[in-house]
C-alpha cells in the first residue's frame, strides 16, 4: 500500500513474505496467488505491497534468467502487488523445522553474503515499479557475536565497502538506487541500533543505512525517540522500519507468567530475552535457556524476541509490545518530514505461536495478516498520512 505524507512524499506500507518460506521461484510465485493476493482481497486495496523474501537458490535464478525474472515481474502485475523492498536476512532454509543460529550463515565476513546481496539488489532493480526510484534490502546485522573476532570483523567492514562500490555501479548502470539496511537484533555483532553507529559511520556511504526493527528495538529495551535522536546525529538514514512487536512479561517471578513464557519456548527459530538491570542489559539467547536455568534475573520485565502479530497480543500475563512499535512510528512519519519511506510488517512466526493462536488454514492466515496490514494502515493515518489508490 501506499499513503502520501502531509509532506507531499509517498511512504509505502508491505509485509515480509518470510511468513510464507519459499525455497524456489516455482514456489515464490505460487505464494503470490496462494498467500499474497489474498491478503490483497481482503484489505479491498487495488494494489499491495509486498516484502519479497527470495532464498539464495531463487535469487540464483532470478539472477541468472532474464526470462525468469520477467516472468514474476509480470506475476507480480497480475496480481496486482508491488515491490520495493526486500527481506535479504534469511539466506537459505527459513522454513526449516530448526532455524535457530542458522540464520546467521552466511555473515558478513563470508564473500557469499555480499555475492547474495548484490545479486538481490539487481533483482531489485528490475522488480521496482516504473515510478519509483528507490528500493531497499534488509540484511543480518554482520554477524552472531560468537566467533566473531577482529579479523572477521575487518573482513565483514571491507564488505561493506565493496557492497557501496557495487550499488554505487548498479545505480550508475540502471539509474536506480538500492539501500541496504543492516538490521540490529540481541545477541548478533550489532544488537542494538547504537552499535550499528560505529560501522554504518565507518562505511560512511549514504547507500547504507539501518532497518529499525520494532520488536528487536523493544527486547533490547531501546527507547525510540532517544535511539532515533542518536541516528540522526551520527549521520546514520533508517532505511526501512519492520514493525513488529516483541513478548513482554511485566512479573517474570510469578509462576504463572512463566507457565504462560514457556507456552512460546519452541524449536524452530531464537527467542534472544533481555531485562534490564542495575549494571545494564542482561539475557540469555533462548527463552528456554531464561525460563529453566537461574542466569536471567526476574526482578524486572522480560522481553522476548518473539515476532506477536500486531493485532493480537497474548492473553493475560502477557502482554506485547506494541505501544514501542506506536511511539517509533511517531517518530519516524509524524514529523514534518518521514524518517522513512518504506514499512514492513514483519510476522513470520505464525506456525511457531501456542498451537491454540496459530491460523487453522491459509484463509486463516490471510485474515490475520490482513488484519496486521489494517492496523498499521491506521496507525499511518493517525498522523495524518493519506492512503493513495
């Protein structure tokens, strides 16, 4: 969707098809019909914006096939969807029955990452719609911290920077421009969107930016104002904004908030808690590792990184965490000017909630998801964005 800034600019609002993992373009293009212009339906809009998520081995193709990527550019129009950003932080695999740290692999100090982001930005390049210029690709924040020594650090920078130079090429070639966003996440090389100041200032290159996750923002405790306040004087653009919300737990002592935690402790993909303490931020990298050892203090709130659909927050004790995702979007597009321009809801976890919250079927699962899109729809226009046909 798209909706007009009282500044005059367009903000375009997509949501993340990793919520529909697709290995293949065989199996990206069923996804439009299947998932996507459903969802379409039933938001009643002409045209929906889509966060495409392309494996390595669809991205290969795509890359590689003119043919190929003419054929889902024109899928694409038929089912009247558009594209101008992508999710490029899953590599391979997301529909794996165990994510978990895998989805770190390939980093940033591995040349198949900057391979596989270079080949999305062409993609990009064509997939664009005729009247827009610019797209962005979202990307793992380097890397996991572990292992992640000086040398794979100087590594990851040089990427960086050869990463520019590549876009910089392809702007010059095509006459469009592709940004990519490292996106901070708990427990990875950048967690928190003040350590994406250091690199993002060293790279120092206006096609790289930050992706301010919502639900990251909110597990690592980040206040968005004072974090935004601290992008804009360090230079740093946001890029994309993924809003999304994380789990909250006001009283993690109480036996029963924990029954209601462990209910999201699940195998496939990392539930990074954090809570705040006197000497700073502590955590654990999985819910489960918070909820069965005694490592995490539970004198304060947790929260966990916990995709919750926006419009569905957990029952009573829990809570999410969305009131972060209202106050970031006032910062971000109730200005006199957007602090960004393109919006993703991004809900993957849908298969990985509580069995009793989790869709029955894919009509199921396309009101939800309709049902996202509409909230954030009326979040933007709460300040005074227009939403265009």
């Amino acid at each position: 969707m798209r909706l007009r800034h009282p500044d005059g600019s367009t903000v375009h609002l997509a949501y993340s098809t990793n919520a529909h993992p697709a290995e293949t373009l065989e199996e990206v293009l069923a996804q439009l019909g299947t998932h996507c212009a459903a969802v379409r339906s039933r938001l009643g809009v002409d045209r929906l914006g889509i966060g495409l998520w392309l494996a390595h081995n669809a991205a290969r193709t795509l890359d590689t096939d003119v043919r190929a990527l003419s054929a889902l550019r024109t899928e694409l129009d038929r089912r009247g969807l558009e594209v101008v950003t992508l999710n490029g932080f899953p590599y391979e695999g997301f529909g794996a029955q165990q994510v978990k740290y895998r989805v770190y692999q390939p980093d940033w100090a591995d040349p198949q990452r900057l391979a596989h982001t270079l080949a999305l930005a062409r993609i990009l390049t064509r997939l664009l719609p005729d009247d827009v210029a610019e797209g962005s690709i979202s990307t793992l924040p380097l890397a996991w911290r572990t292992a992640y020594g000086p040398a794979r650090a100087a590594r990851a920078q040089a990427a960086l920077s050869e990463l520019a130079e590549g876009l910089d090429a392809l702007h010059a070639a095509t006459g469009r421009s592709v940004r990519i966003a490292l996106e901070p996440e708990p427990g990875c090389a950048v967690a928190t969107c003040a350590d994406a100041i250091g690199p993002l200032t060293a790279a120092g290159h206006p096609c790289l930016g930050l992706c301010l996750d919502t639900c990251h923002l909110a597990t690592s405790f980040e206040d968005p104002q004072t974090t935004l306040a601290a992008l804009t004087a360090a230079g740093v653009g946001v890029v994309k904004c993924q809003l999304s919300a994380a789990l909250h737990a006001e009283h993690p002592a109480r036996p029963e908030v924990r029954a209601a935690l462990a209910a999201f402790d699940e195998p496939r993909f990392l539930h990074q808690t954090r809570t705040p303490t006197p000497a700073g931020l502590a955590g654990t990298d999985d819910l489960g590792e918070a909820l069965h050892t005694h490592v995490l203090p539970d004198t304060a709130p947790w929260r966990a990184h916990f995709h919750i659909p926006l419009h569905a927050p957990p029952a009573a004790p829990l809570t999410s965490t969305l009131p972060v995702l209202e106050t970031a979007l006032a910062a971000l597009v109730g200005g006199p000017r957007p602090l960004t321009r393109h919006l993703e809801v991004e809900t993957y976890t849908w298969q990985a909630l509580p069995p009793e919250l989790r869709p029955r079927d894919v009509p199921q699962l396309a009101d939800h998801i309709a049902a996202e899109l509409a909230l954030a729809r009326d979040l933007l226009t709460h300040h005074g964005l227009k939403e265009l046909p």
